[in-house]
C-alpha cells in the first residue's frame, strides 16, 4: 500500500503521523506527571491541616464546653479546600468526610480520577478532653487539583490539536506548491514519449525541482532538434542517393553511348569486309585493333563505376590492399601527380563499416583532387586519433587526412555532393569531417568511428 501513494500523499501521511505522536507524547507527560503532583499536594495540604488543628485544639480542655467548642471547630474547618475533617461517631465512624467540593471532580472521568489518585489519604489527629480521648480525621480531597489537570489535558488536546491541524493544512499547502512541477514534469515526459517535443515546463516550486524543468525543457529541445537532424540527414541521404543514380545513369549514357557505337561501326566494317570475298588483312587488323581499344576503355570505365559503387576486393583484401589498388589506379591514369600515401602500422582492424567508410573518403577526395584542384602533389594519411572531446562511449577512432597543393575553394564555394554525401555518412556514424582551403591547396579531414558499428 505504501509503494502505492504518491509522494505528496507519503509526505503528508508522514507529517500528520509525526504531528499526532508529539501531540499523544506530550498529553501522555501531563497524565504521567499528574499522580506525583496530586500526592505531593495531598501531603502538604495534609501536613498543614494537621498543624493547624494541633494548634487550635490545644487549649480546648480549659474551655467551658470542650465538646461543643470540638463540634464548632470541626463545622469552621468544613469550609477548608482540599481536605475534609471530621469527627469520628461513637459508632467508630466519620460523621462526614466530604467537604465542599463533589462538584469539582463531577467533570472529571471516574476513569482518570482512579488513574492520578487510585486511594483516599487519610490522617487521624488525636484530641484529649480532660483526659478522655477523642480524634479528628483529615481527608485529603484533591478534586481541585484533579479538574485542573483534566482541564490542562483536555486543554493541550484542543491546543495541540488546532496547531496540529494548522501545521497539517500548511504542510500540505506547501508540500503541494513545492511539488506541483512533478505532475507537469510527468506530463512533459509523456509527451516527449510520443513524440510531442515542443512541451515547455514553466520552472517552479523548490529550486531543485525549478533546475530540473529547466533541465527538461532544454532536453525536449535538444531532443527535438536531434529528431528533426536526423530527419534532414535521411531526406538528404535520399536526395544525394537519387542525384548519384542520376549521375551514374548520365555517365552510363554518356560513356556506354559513343563505345557502342563505335563498336558498332567497326564491327559493320568487319562484316561489310566479310562479304567483299577476299578481305583486306590492313583493313580487318585496323578494325579489330580498335575493337580492342575501346573493349580496353570500356573495362576500365565500368571498373571505375564499380569502384563507385562497391570498392573491389576491399572485403577480401583488406583496406590496406584496396586503398593500394585504388593509389594505382589514380597514379596509372594521371602519372603526372605524385601521390603520397602513409598509413600507420598502429591502425590496427578498423571493421567493415569503417573500413568503406575511409576508403569513400580518400576515393572522393582523390576524385575531387583530380578534376578540380590541378594539383601536382597528394598526401594522403590515416593513423589512429584520440576521442574526440566530449564524446561518450569506448569507441576509438581513426584520423583521415588528404593534402593536395592545388588551387583551394574559392570564396563561398560549395561542396559536391560526393563530398557533401560523405559529410552527411560520417555524421551519421558519429564521427566529424572538415575541409579547410588555403593558398598551399586543401586539406581535408575526418575523426572515423572504427568500433562498436
């Protein structure tokens, strides 16, 4: 049941039980406190009265009517408080042992009357009357004392109550303001759960809980503009997906176009020599030779579509093999430019995403290098790099880096959408990419994730 309540119900519940038991303490230290307070002053009333009479009965003996002057005492002294004094009959018994105050204790509970003050006192004062003896009984009778105890009691119950119930209804009054920012929190945290993340808290109650709107507000924020990153990245994914379909279709159009043709052409000439009876073998050979020509060019230009589309051998050779295959390839096509390759022994296995992820990144580099940058140098290095700062989680990291010593960007230049497509890849894997252009060429870089993909 306890796990069931809220935090204010427990909060409350916890006050008023506290409340109560200080409340139920303290009356019990007044009934506690009660029976030696009414002994104590059955003792000194007792005491008192006994010396008094001992004072006024002494010469009793040498009045002329010590019996009647015995009697008149006895009826001044039923007007003391406290005590009640009587004289025995002859029967052996008081004539009267009740003062004046039966009313008094008429409020009080026979109950809590036998609890303070369980047994009557009573004191037997002798009194000789030309030597017959006689006595005067004293009987306390603290009824007094009693009803000002019970009215203390019943006085703090009403006291202790109105401040109990004040201090309960402000406790509650606070400890509701004081967590009011909960249920909105809640139903912040329900609407981020659906997807809702404009939610705002207005900041509130305790200064804890006020930080913790604020701090939720700016997660819902945050949250939002990651959901709606992340939104953008998949709408440009599918838009530099369409554009690089576009233009892998234009080059299969244009480049598949004109070798068809021509293999077509020369192919129409072999056969028209073919038929001509005996062929001209000059002829056949120069045909044949630039079959062979543009068969060559056809392989190497559907390599590099290939090579755009899934780097060949990489899964099998390793990304060492296959950035040498590619260097080659580059160096093959454009001996002109020096290329400068250096990758660390410390790399160590980088896993398969990773692996086509830094291949992409030196391709497009390489290709944006080679039809942009009139570069007559290239260095391309990958080695591994610390965590970025402020970056969770136990993933390391690879640094990939292309310097060329070409032209640079020109002022508000933008980026291809090779290279704009390859940013948008390695924030989606959590690492970084940055281009830098100045007068000694462009460098580009990357932090690569190379674990836990």
């Amino acid at each position: 049941m306890w796990q069931r309540l809220s935090l204010r119900s427990r909060i409350n519940l916890l006050m008023a039980l506290v409340i109560t038991l200080g409340l139920a303490i303290n009356v019990a230290r007044l009934v506690l406190e009660a029976g030696p307070r009414v002994q104590a002053e059955d003792q000194s009333v007792t005491r008192l009265a006994r010396e008094f009479i001992e004072t006024i009965v002494g010469g009793l003996s040498e009045t002329p009517d010590p019996e009647g002057r015995l009697d008149q005492i006895v009826r001044d002294l039923r007007r003391l408080r406290h005590v009640s004094i009587t004289r025995p009959t002859d029967a052996g018994a008081p004539a009267d042992i009740h003062g004046g105050e039966e009313d008094d204790a008429g409020s009080v509970p026979g109950w809590f009357v036998t609890l303070v003050h369980p047994r009557t006192t009573s004191v037997s004062v002798p009194v000789l009357i030309h030597g017959k003896s006689t006595a005067l009984v004293i009987t306390s009778i603290p009824n007094d004392e009693i009803a000002e105890i019970w009215d203390a009691v019943l006085t703090q119950l009403a006291v202790g109550s109105a401040v109990a119930l004040a201090l309960f209804l402000i406790t509650m009054i606070v400890v509701g303001r004081a967590l009011a920012p909960l249920d909105a929190i809640s139903q912040a945290m329900s609407g981020i759960e659906s997807g809702s993340y404009s939610v705002h808290i207005e900041p509130g109650g305790a200064p804890e809980l006020a930080a913790i709107c604020t701090k939720m507000n700016h997660l819902a924020e945050t949250l939002g503009e990651a959901v709606e990153e992340k939104r953008r990245l998949a709408e440009r994914a599918v838009s530099l997906q369409d554009r690089e379909r576009e233009e892998i279709a234009r080059e299969l159009h244009d480049e598949f176009g004109p070798y068809l043709f021509t293999l077509r052409v020369h192919a129409g000439a072999l056969m028209r020599l073919a038929k001509a009876g005996v062929p001209d073998a000059e002829e056949v050979l120069k045909h044949g030779s630039a079959i062979l020509d543009q068969v060559n060019d056809l392989q190497q230009f559907t390599r590099r579509i290939l090579e755009r589309l899934r780097p060949v051998g990489l899964a099998e050779l390793g990304l060492r093999e296959a950035l040498g295959a590619l260097l080659r390839l580059w160096n093959e096509s454009h001996p002109e430019v020096e290329i400068e390759t250096t990758i660390s022994r410390f790399l160590g296995e980088t896993g398969e995403t990773a692996d086509l992820t830094i291949y992409r990144i030196v391709q497009e580099a390489l290709t944006n290098v080679f039809r942009h940058a009139r570069a007559t140098a290239v260095n391309v290095s990958i080695e591994p790099a610390d965590r970025p700062a402020g970056v969770r989680g136990d993933r390391d990291y690879a640094l990939v880096r292309v310097r060329d010593n070409g032209r640079g960007l020109t002022p508000g230049e933008k980026f291809g959408f090779g290279l704009t497509g390859m940013r948008e890849r390695i924030l989606a894997l959590g690492g970084t990419l940055t281009v830098a252009s100045g007068e000694g060429g462009v460098t580009i870089e990357a932090m690569v994730p190379t674990h836990g993909l």
